[in-house]
C-alpha cells in the first residue's frame, strides 16, 4: 500500500471514530422556566394545579431537593452558564447594564461545542442582546427568540437565527415547536437544547383553555399565572412526546429547574416556605430540579446542598467535555454525577457553604448594601439578614429597600402578596445575623443565633471573606453601573471605597 492511499485510510478510521463517539454522547434539554415557583407542580403538594407531566417527570427523574438558585432571573442564568456565583460576572440585576453577562466569559454553549455539540438557544436569554453579549456571539448555532420578550403573548415577532418573521400562535407553544424543530435538525449530532421559556413571567396571559380551570378558585391575576404553569406542563407533554416518537429518548438528559423564587402564585401555595422572588428567604431561590437520563439513572431523591453552580460541572463531566486548565479552579460548582449515578447514601461536599445575596441596590450604591437582604447556607442551616441599607441617599430611589422600609414600618402588603408582606418580605434586627434550622423550621420563625453562637459567628465570618474577596471583581465587571443621575451626585466614589465592614 501507497505511503497517501494509508494516509487516506487512517484519516478515514479517525474520522469514523470521532463520528461514532459523537454519536455515544447524551443529548441535553436544559428547560428554565421563569418565575415558577418550587411549590408550582402538583407533585410539590399544590392544591389547585394538574401537572400530570411535570409530574411523570418527577417520578422518572433524580431529584435534587434541596437545590439553590439565585433570587432573581438575570443572575440565576449567569450562575448556571459560567459555574461561577453571578457577581464574579458583574450580573447583579435585571436591568441594563447590570443584566450584561461579561462578554470575556466561557460559559456553557462554548464548552459544548468544543466536544462536536450542536448548541440551541430558544426563549429568553436576558444576559445581554446587544453586540458581543448576544446569545449568537456566546456559542450558539441555532437561536429563536421573540422580539417582544414577556410582553407578546400570541402571535408574536420571532427572530429566528437573525431573521424576524411573524407567527401565529401563544409563545411557548412556538418556542416548544423549534425546540423540536432543532433537535430534529440536529439528526445524528449530538445537540444542547437550551429551553428557557418566558411563562409563567409576568405580564400574565395564556390561552383560555389553560385559564378557565382556576377562575372562581383565585383571583384573575392567579388565574392566568397558574394557566401559564398548566400551558407549560402540556407542551413538556408534547417535547417528551417528540423524543419518545423519534427513539431519542434513552440517549437524552432531560433537565427541569426554575429560575427563582415564587411570584404570583405567592398567596396561593409555596410549599410551606418563606419568601418569594428578590427576597433573601428560602422561598426567594429554592428551585425544582429534575434530572431524566431514561435506562441511567434510577429516579431518587438528593438531600446534598446542590445549586445552579452545579450545572455547568455537570453537564461537561457528562459530555465528556475537557475543562481548560485557567477555568476550572475559578468555578463555584461541582460535578453531580456520584449523586445522579448512585442512589446510595455518600459524603459529598458535605461542608459547602452558599453565598445568596438578592443585589439590585440602586446603581453606585453595592458597598453599602453589603447586609442588606443577605445568606449564607450550609448543610440545614440558614443564616439571614434581610433588612435595608442604613444609607439615606438610597431612599431616593426604587428598590428592594423600599420594600423592606415599607413592611418595616407596618405594611401587609408587597410585590407577590396581598396580604402576607410581614411574612415573606419579614425584616430582620438590624446589624445581626439570625440563624434557622430548615429541616425543622422551614418557615424560619425561631432564630437560633443566641442558642449557637459560634456556627452564627462562623458563618458571618464567611460571609465577610466572600464579599471583601469577591467585590473587587463584581465592581470591576459593571456590577454597580448605571443610573447617571445617581452617578454625577457623587455616588459613584462608592464604587471605589473598601468593602462595609461594619
């Protein structure tokens, strides 16, 4: 044989197995829901909602229960794509330019990719649109989003791998048709289905079937949000359809979470638990988290202190994706995979600690909202301090301050309750920490800080660490940018002071 014709033939074996081992990793659907609660399924004990796929999910999945998100959307994308708390990437808010993902950033797609993924985003992305910060810029192939975001309900204007067209139908029926379309396009190549859906977000529609269901039961505003989580659950019915009728369903990770804490639902159930949405409660960021890997995983419960941080560790560890030697000690997460593989009982970062801190002070202000609605977590333990910034220049302005000043000063009344504000938006004694045990106490009502001192005065320690550690960073990434006016009254200069100490 010619020196080029087994040149030829050894190119062609290479090729073929580089082929075949494509072909041996799982495909991945990662669904993000937005603004459902942890209590919006029926399997979670909810009184009024029917949930029948969400709820086979549940049954055919490992289960995380005690799994963390961030309190509000912008940063819980940040955590899950890069692996690394939020702030370590400037994303502190919701807003412009707080929201921006730092563009330099090697987040999920990316990694995907370099192990032969064909990578999709549909839904919302909320990290960004502009220029670099576009999910197009950020490792995705395929893209299909909506022009008009949570506002278009039916017939909106999509923007489909840079094309707008106008299609008729509601939003997350279309959204859940390109998934399909994607992953049927994406044939033999292992593919990463990024499904984040605006429902049940605010402004609340949905079609009507979905709706009339709840009304009489709730009130109109309730009424369409649970229509939207019931939406919602029929089209994950028409996704595991799909991938049962194209025999992909035993090579497919199938990945559920929500984004945040309860929202409109608030008054209506929330599984026992304190807090909502932008609270520093548990009910502000504990999250559902359903991961099917059919003929893998056998379906069990996790009771390990698990987070969004862990996505990214995960799913490369899955793909066999190859973290680069710069990135991988710089990551707050850890690999799932002894949890998902093994329902047996076993020692994993047993001593991890979470750091929550729901951010969107006002712009030029981060130093002095260092306590202000504030966690740490470990094992069952809780350790809070929700309460507003002492700075009297941030009463000028909107924000989860205001809120807190508000039930300070009495109010019953706050964003997602109508009547329970002392509740779920509580506020803590100022300049003290209050600890909760979880598993006996998970409406947080007993503070334990005088019964246990030293874990309090240990955790707050931590929490110090982190902050004076990581601010720099967070400031240095835009973290505390925006809102000029606030800015040329001098402000700004906080972004250049030491951390709070007090």
């Amino acid at each position: 044989m010619n020196p080029t014709a087994a040149l030829i033939i050894l190119c062609s074996l290479l090729l073929q197995a580089a082929g075949e081992a494509a072909q041996t990793r799982p495909n991945i659907i990662f669904i993000l829901t937005d603004d459902q609660g942890y209590g919006d399924v029926g399997k979670h004990g909810h009184p009024l909602l029917k949930t029948p796929n969400l709820d086979a999910l549940h049954d055919q999945s490992v289960r995380f229960e005690k799994f963390y998100v961030s309190p509000s959307c912008s940063p819980t994308r940040a955590a899950l794509l890069t692996g690394m708390h939020e702030f370590k990437n400037g994303v502190t808010h919701t807003t412009e330019p707080r929201e921006r993902l730092n563009k330099d950033a090697v987040i999920l797609p990316q990694l995907l990719k370099s192990a032969g993924y064909r990578t999709g985003i549909i839904g919302k992305w909320h990290l960004g649109n502009a220029g670099e910060y576009a999910p197009s810029k950020r490792g995705f192939d395929w893209c299909s989003t909506n022009a008009g975001g949570p506002n278009e309900h039916f017939d909106p204007l999509f923007i489909m791998n840079n094309k707008r067209m106008k299609r008729q139908g509601y939003r997350e029926d279309l959204f859940f048709d390109d998934a399909m379309t994607f992953i049927d396009e994406s044939k033999g190549t292992p593919f990463f289905c990024y499904l984040s859906t605006y429902s049940p977000h605010a402004p609340l529609a949905a079609p009507e079937e979905f709706v009339v269901p709840f009304r009489g039961k709730v009130n109109e505003e309730e009424a369409k949000f649970l229509g939207m989580v019931a939406n919602l659950d029929y089209n994950l019915g028409r996704l595991m359809a799909h991938l049962r009728e194209r025999k992909l369903d035993e090579n497919t990770i199938l990945v559920f979470m929500n984004d945040n804490g309860e929202t409109h639902g608030l008054d209506v159930y929330n599984a026992g638990m304190r807090g909502s949405k932008c609270t520093i409660w548990q009910g502000g960021y504990r999250a559902m988290s359903f991961w099917k890997w059919a003929g893998k995983w056998q379906p069990h419960q996790v009771h390990h202190l698990t987070a969004h941080l862990d996505v990214l560790p995960t799913l490369c560890d899955l793909a066999g994706v190859t973290l680069p030697a710069d990135l991988a000690p710089k990551l707050d997460g850890y690999t799932l995979r002894p949890l998902l593989e093994s329902n047996q009982p076993q020692a994993w970062h047993d001593d991890r600690l979470l750091f929550h801190h729901v951010a969107r002070w006002p712009s030029g202000m981060a130093a002095a909202h260092k306590y202000a609605m504030a966690a740490v977590q470990t094992g069952n333990y809780l350790l809070v301090r929700s309460q507003p910034c002492d700075d009297p220049a941030c009463k000028q302005y909107s924000s989860q301050c205001t809120t807190l000043r508000s039930v300070e000063a009495g109010a019953t009344k706050a964003t997602y309750t109508k009547a329970n504000a002392q509740f779920h938006w509580g506020v803590t004694q100022h300049d003290h920490w209050s600890l909760f045990d979880l598993k006996h106490d998970m409406e947080c009502k007993t503070d334990l800080s005088p019964q246990k001192p030293e874990l309090a005065s240990k955790l707050a320690a931590s929490f110090d660490k982190w902050w004076d550690g990581l601010f720099p960073t967070m400031i240095q990434l835009g973290g505390d940018k925006g809102d000029p006016d606030l800015l040329k009254k001098g402000q700004i200069e906080k972004q250049k002071e030491a951390p709070s100490t007090r």
